[in-house]
C-alpha cells in the first residue's frame, strides 16, 4: 500500500504553521533539518492525510496552506486511519519512520488553533520517529512497511532492578511478562526498558509514557517488596489519578494460594489519564501468575479507558432488554 508526500513543511519556532519546502532532510533520531521540532525524543515528525485537511477546509469554508497545522508531512492516497504505535513508514527511497504517538493534547490556545479554528493534530496527527535518515522530496512515495493495527493494544514493560540495570543480572522477568502480553492479550510491547530502583526515575518514566504516548498498559516489575530499595509502589502512587485497587487484591490473592509471602506484596496500580499502570512482584514466576490473574479483566478496563461506551454489566453486544 503506497500514497504519495503532497507536501513536505518545516518551521523556525514551535506553536506556529510550517512553511512549505520542496525537499527535506530526514535526521535519523532527531527531525527534519531545520525545524523546531526536531530533538532526541517521541514527536521527531508529524502526519496529516491531504484528505483530512481538505474535508476540514471545506466544511471551515476557508483555504488552507501546507502546514497550517504545523505538520511536517502531508500524505495523500494513503489510508492512515487503521495506522498505530509500531507501525514503519518508507517515505521515498530510503527514509524509515516509526509511529509513536497518535494524536495529542494541547494545553493551551496556540497561533495555529486561532488561524484555523480548530486543530486537527491533537484528533488526526500521527508523530513519528526518524529510524533511518535521507533525503525526501514532494511527490516521493510514502508506503506502509509494517502495520500494527490501531486497535491493538499497547503496552510498555519496565523492569525495576538496580542489579539488571547495572548488568549484574540478567532480566527474565521483564521478557517474560511481555511474552505475556503479545500471547495471552494480543498486545504490542511498544517499549521496554531496565530502570535502577530509584523512586524519581521510576516516576518519570511512567510519566512518560502516560502522558500523550497513547500508550494502553504500563506493566512496572520488581520494587513491590519489604526491602529498602523497594519504590515502585510510592513511584506509582506519586503518578496515578484513580487508584484501581481491585487489580491488586485480585493479584494478592491468587499468589496467596501459592506462597504466605504474597500478603507482602505492596504492588500498587491506577489509571493516568487513559493508561493503566500496574505494578507486578519481581521475580519472574510471580510476575507472571500475578499478570495472568488479572488478564480476564484487562481488555474490557482499556476498552473503557479508550472510551467504549458499552455497559459495564453485560458482555459486549448485549443492550437494554
């Protein structure tokens, strides 16, 4: 499936349209060269479909430029609507693009909502990361080299352990629970990582992928212990909105029927925004029994928190009588 660049567009300064260029340097992890949004982190580029801004314009009855909405791409003919995080992008003959984002919020009232009345990008812009650099001109192609599909769910797995983190031991748990994740829920591990137990950077990472990643699942292993270095549960606590404390008895008593130790578990999890971040026990056989107790549960809580209006108490499908 291939579409076609329709225009290619950079700016000096963020929160404001995007000129349109003939040609543009794709920065492998950082941008396109010379523009403000370019830099060592998720949004390095960002798509709009030429479709979605002349529906837009038509109902706004108002012509609009190439980077009214300050995106840097604009595809036409290509269908990006079933496009999620995982997904790679070929614009050209060898630029390579992962999607990270998809959609966003914005925080405040900026130059682009003013002169347009609305903004598409926090509704319809996709945000990508530059894998592979080159040079791309309009009228290249864009094609899909792998989709994962949007409504796939999307997890990220962060192993707690200063040990791992060092490389004095090795991660099982991490791997193992993600495994988890692709098997028993369907799901796409979109990042993992080794973090050291320290209660900030937990916290930050978690942060991180809560806020605007249009990340599903946040799985935080190890650190739920009695010992000194054991944070997690405060570096959850710290991030999480709602607190979803039947995922953690649910957990505590099925590793009860196992071992008297589960009742030490102080594994916390909650809901930021529209992610869930639950804390799991360290060690791999643990983390996986308590993963496997709550997974029944998991995909009708992240079909409520991506907005499925569906009652609660009734399987899906099954309205009022």
């Amino acid at each position: 499936m291939a579409g076609k660049i329709k225009a290619l567009c950079i700016s000096n300064r963020k929160g404001e349209p995007k000129t349109a260029v003939a040609t543009a340097e794709f920065v492998a992890a950082s941008g396109l060269a010379g523009d403000a949004h370019a830099g060592p982190w998720h949004r390095q580029v960002s798509l709009l479909a030429a479709e979605e801004i002349a529906a837009f314009a038509q109902a706004a009855g108002r012509e609009l430029l190439p980077g009214a909405f300050a995106e840097n791409v604009v595809t036409s003919a290509l269908d990006l609507s079933h496009v999620g995080l995982g997904s790679r992008l070929r614009l050209g003959a060898a630029v390579e693009l992962t999607v990270t984002q998809l959609g966003k919020s914005c925080h405040a009232p900026c130059a682009i909502g003013q002169a347009t009345g609305k903004c598409l990008m926090p509704e319809r812009g996709i945000f990508a990361r530059i894998t592979t650099g080159g040079r791309v001109a309009v009228g290249d192609e864009i094609e899909i080299l792998e989709l994962v599909p949007r409504e796939t769910w999307q997890a990220v797995v962060l192993t707690i352990s200063d040990r791992c983190s060092r490389g004095e031991a090795r991660d099982t748990a991490g791997p193992a629970v993600a495994d988890l994740v692709v098997r028993r829920l369907g799901g796409h591990v979109y990042a993992a990582e080794i973090l050291p137990d320290d209660r900030e950077t937990i916290a930050a990472r978690l942060k991180h992928y809560a806020d605007g990643h249009s990340i599903d699942l946040v799985l935080a292993v190890g650190g739920t212990g009695f010992a000194p270095r054991d944070v997690t549960p405060e570096a959850v606590l710290e991030v999480v909105e709602r607190r979803t404390p039947g995922l953690d008895e649910a957990m505590r008593a099925a590793s009860l029927v196992v071992t008297p130790h589960a009742m030490l578990s102080r594994a916390a999890s909650g809901i930021c925004g529209q992610t869930l971040i639950v804390s799991l026990p360290g060690s791999e056989r643990a983390a996986v029994e308590n993963l496997e107790a709550i997974l029944p549960a998991l995909p009708h809580g992240l079909a409520k928190l991506r907005g499925d209006p569906s009652d609660c108490g009734r399987p899906p499908g099954q309205g009022e009588p």
